[in-house]
C-alpha cells in the first residue's frame, strides 16, 4: 500500500477527500490527516509517508512552506498539492519545490482524482500496479436490510434540502452526503453499530444495532443527538430525525414505514428535530388517520384558493369547538404537520413563514382556552396566506421571467426539457408546470414548441 497522509486546515476538505474514492481499492491508504503544516512535520518525524496531499495555502506552516522544509531536510514524499482557483503562482512555486501534480478544489471530483493519482502512480511508484477506474460497479442496494438481531430503526432528513442543494450543487453525493457520513462514521458507536441506507437525495434509513435494549431508548436519543450536532457545527447543516423503538431484523420494514409516518412531526419542533416513537406515536397515528380529510383544505390553502379555505376553516372550527381542549390542541397540531408536507411537496421552505422559527407544542400549550385556540389559528392561516401570495406575486413572476429566458438562450439545446428549466429555476417539475401554465396561459410544451418563443 502507499501510505498517504492528507494535510488541510479545513475539516470538510479532508473528510471529502477521505470519502471521495475507495482509496484502498486503488492500493492507497490514508495513514493519517493533519490540520497544519506543523502539524504534518511532527508527524512524518516519527512515521513513513509515500504521498502528501497537502493545500498550498494554510495559516502557520502552509503547504509551500511545508514543502520548502522537507525538501531541505531531504525526507520530502511524493507531494500534490489542493489550490483555489486563483493561486496559480503558489501551484507554479510549489512545482519549483517539487510537487508533483496538483488538483483545484472547486473542481474536484472523483474522476480528476482518479487521474492525478493514477499518473502520479504510473510516474512515481512504477511497478506497484495500476489504477482502473470504473463507475459502474458501485451502487448500493436500498433494501439491505440486516437478517437477525435488534435494531433501532430511524429516519435522518436534511432540513432546508432545496437550499443544500443550491450550496450543494456540482455533486451533491461527493460534496455532501459522503463527507456528512464520513464525519459521523468517526463516533465509534455509528462506526461499530450504524448502517445507513440512502432512500433519496437527503432522506436516509438509520440502522442501529441493540446491544443494550434495557439502555436503548437513552442511547439512541444520545448518539442521534451527536450525530446531529457534528453536522451541525462542522458542515453547518441542520438534520431532523425520527426513531423508533427497538425492532427485531424480521419487522425492520414495518419499523421504518413507522418512522416515517413520525418524521411528519418534525416540522411541529423545527430544525433539528429529535422525534422518537415512545413519546409521539399516539400523535403519529392521529395523524395517519386524519391526512385524507384535510387534504382539501390544505390543498386550498396552498393554492391560495380563499373562498375554499373559508369554507374548510368554519368546518374545522366547529369540529375543534365539539371536543375537549387537549384534544383541540392535537388536531391543530395534526393539521400544522399536514400543512408543512404539502410545503414539502412543492419544495416550498415551511420554515420561512414566520420570522422566528416555533416549537408548535409550546406554542399551543400555552394556550389556555379554546377561544384563544381559535383566535391563534385564525390569524395562523390569515397569515399562511399573506406569506403565500407574496411568494406568487413576487417570486413566481421573476420565476418565469428567468425560465422564459433560459429557454431562450438554450432554445437549440436538444437537452431542453421541463425538467432542465424547473431545475434552473430551483422547482419541482410539477410545480413549475402548473405554475407556468397560470402565468403565461399555455402549457410548457405549447409555449416550447411556438416558433417564435426564441424570439421574445
């Protein structure tokens, strides 16, 4: 193996670079990633590196001065250096130092990776085999469930994944979800007892082995609370889970429809939800057995159709009136959790409806009588619909004005499709389709097929 050692200040860099290939598969090993260049020099003191991959630029020791010290001391290994995409006199510098290639960070991928190492193995290490590369090889399966044992079954959801996707948006298994896993794979109890299983982009399965079900319900809360917090304060990204209790390996499928059915509260706590089955299920259900009737006042609501949602809200306040307080305040909460999932199913952001972000439990649990219950869902759906018409009035319009345009400049592009330009304009297929036909009279296909549409 070429032993390889990664030196970078910035953690995601090395824990993308760590995640981004199967570097054992290819005959490397990362024996180690340093934070400094002072930092590396102690550690090549007292062991053997073959490869440095190191950024050229760094507080303390940079990379160039790293290099500079090594070459003097003669012990400098084979050396690629990271840059952005203007230090281009820096890469020249470090190339006068000796480096043997370099990779821009903006612009590395798996791919360009697997080049630079290949000719750097071909160059530097003749006779230690060769890279091939292959992209077909790797999926995953989705239903690799395990066949004995206990488990903790969860669901992990990325909050604000439309926005991660824009911060996100040259590779988003390579830039995010592999480095945010390769993060929390370093606590020992996920490295040891996790799986995880993606089900879609920012919607993941969390497995977790039981080793102690007398201690399960507090060390899942506790490790999944971790892992929320390294996301948290490394990647700046905010996760939501749902878990629920201990499940043998024959009823994991069961249990994860079950998590998923309390991943709908979520949104009631806010960003970084923690939802757990024993202390939620009981509002889980309620909130299974009531999704098909409201889903025509929700859909009214979101449609911002007002005479409809006049209608729908005097029926719902007078079913609330007819039961008790406690049951009032769980039927308003069931209705907030609907309404949060048609915003996500139009890739709407849920949480940009109030300025501050509200834990909905506190906020009706305060809420003394059902009159005050009224009053407040009143003015929750008077102003659900202001935020909504904003939104239509303003962003929509700039919206097709900027796919209208896109169209345009791509109108010879074979490529051209509904989803390209929903994509550019950061909406879902759907949405945008019913959206561009209010706005402009015509279907998409319609307005893509005029002749003229290039013209405008």
């Amino acid at each position: 193996m070429i032993k390889v050692l990664i030196v970078d200040d910035e953690v995601l860099m090395r824990v993308t670079l760590r995640s981004m290939i199967e570097w054992e598969k290819y005959g490397f090993e990362i024996v180690a990633d340093c934070t400094s260049g002072y930092q590396a020099l102690e550690y090549m003191e007292n062991h053997t590196v073959d490869l440095l991959v190191t950024d050229v630029k760094m507080p303390g020791i940079s990379g160039l001065e790293l290099l500079k010290r090594l070459a003097e001391e003669n012990r400098a290994p084979v050396t690629i250096i990271l840059s952005g995409y203007n230090e281009f006199d820096l890469v020249r510098e470090a190339f006068r130092l000796g480096a043997a290639d370099y990779l821009i960070k903006g612009e590395m991928n798996e791919k360009s990776l697997l080049q630079v190492l290949g000719g750097i193995r071909q160059k530097c290490f003749p006779g230690r085999g060769e890279i091939i590369v292959s992209y077909g090889d790797s999926e995953k399966k989705t239903d690799d469930y395990p066949e004995t044992g206990m488990y903790g079954v969860g669901i992990l959801e990325i909050d604000d994944f439309q926005k991660q996707t824009m911060r996100f948006q040259d590779d988003m298994e390579q830039s995010l979800e592999e480095p945010m896993w390769e993060l929390v794979m370093q606590i020992p109890r996920v490295r040891k007892y996790g799986k995880r299983i993606k089900r879609c982009a920012g919607h993941y399965i969390f497995l977790y082995q039981v080793t102690r079900p007398e201690y399960y319900r507090e060390d899942i809360s506790a490790l999944l609370k971790q892992m929320q917090s390294v996301w948290k304060n490394y990647m700046n990204l905010t996760v939501s889970v749902s878990v629920c209790d201990v499940a043998d390996a024959g009823d994991i499928k069961k249990a994860i429809e079950r998590a998923e059915e309390l991943m709908l509260l979520s949104p009631l706590t806010g960003r970084m939800a923690l939802v757990n089955e024993w202390e939620k299920k009981n509002i889980a259900e309620h909130i299974k057995r009531e999704k098909d009737k409201y889903e025509r006042f929700v859909s009214f609501l979101y449609d911002i159709n007002e005479s409809a949602c006049v209608q729908e809200k005097t029926r719902f306040f007078r079913e609330i009136n007819e039961m008790d307080l406690e049951e009032a305040k769980e039927e308003c909460l069931c209705l907030i959790a609907l309404i949060a999932l048609k915003f996500r199913e139009y890739d709407g952001d849920f949480y940009q409806i109030f300025p501050e972000e509200i834990n909905y439990y506190e906020k009706l649990d305060r809420l003394e009588t059902k009159i005050e219950l009224e009053r407040w869902f009143h003015n929750y759906f008077t102003w659900i619909l202001e935020y909504l018409k904003q939104q239509v009035s303003g962003s929509q319009t700039d919206m097709i004005l900027r796919a209208k345009r896109f169209m345009t400049d791509n109108f010879s592009n074979p490529e051209l499709s509904l989803k390209s330009v929903a994509d550019y304009v950061g909406l879902n297929e759907k949405y945008f389709s019913t959206v561009f036909t209010q706005k402009t009279g015509g279907t998409f296909r319609d307005y893509l097929t005029d002749s003229n549409f290039a013209l405008e």
